[in-house]
C-alpha cells in the first residue's frame, strides 16, 4: 500500500460515517478488492463521467455548427 493509499483510507475512515464505511468494505470485499481501490475506481469514472460530458457537449456544438455551415 503506498502512501496515497494510506491517506485516501485515513480519510475515509476518519471522515465518512461509519455505515459508508461499513457498506464500502462489504463491496469492497464482494469484488474482491481493498477499499482503497474501491475508491480510486469510483474516483476515476467519476472523472471519466465528466470528461464524457465534456467531450458530448463539444461534439454536439460541432455538429450543430457543421449542420448550420452546410445550409448556407
């Protein structure tokens, strides 16, 4: 375990009420990881989720702008 590891599970443990905690190590434990990488793959499709937004939001204001250049 390193040490971004450690404080993310410091955190978590003294931060988090203790029924969060409890039902993070019972997922934790049914897929077979620690509750920190529980929580760093919960951290990263948070990001991923909004990095998506992002990218559909920039994608539909070019198509919009593609479709509106091709009616002139």
């Amino acid at each position: 375990m390193d040490n971004n590891e450690k404080s993310m599970d410091f955190i978590v443990t003294f931060k988090a009420p203790y029924k969060l905690v409890s039902m993070m190590d019972l997922i934790a434990q049914q897929m077979r990881m620690t509750r920190s990488e529980l929580i760093r793959r919960a951290v990263m499709c948070y990001i991923l989720s909004i990095k998506y937004d992002d990218f559909m939001d920039k994608a539909k204001e070019a198509i919009e702008k593609w479709l509106k250049d091709a009616e002139i």
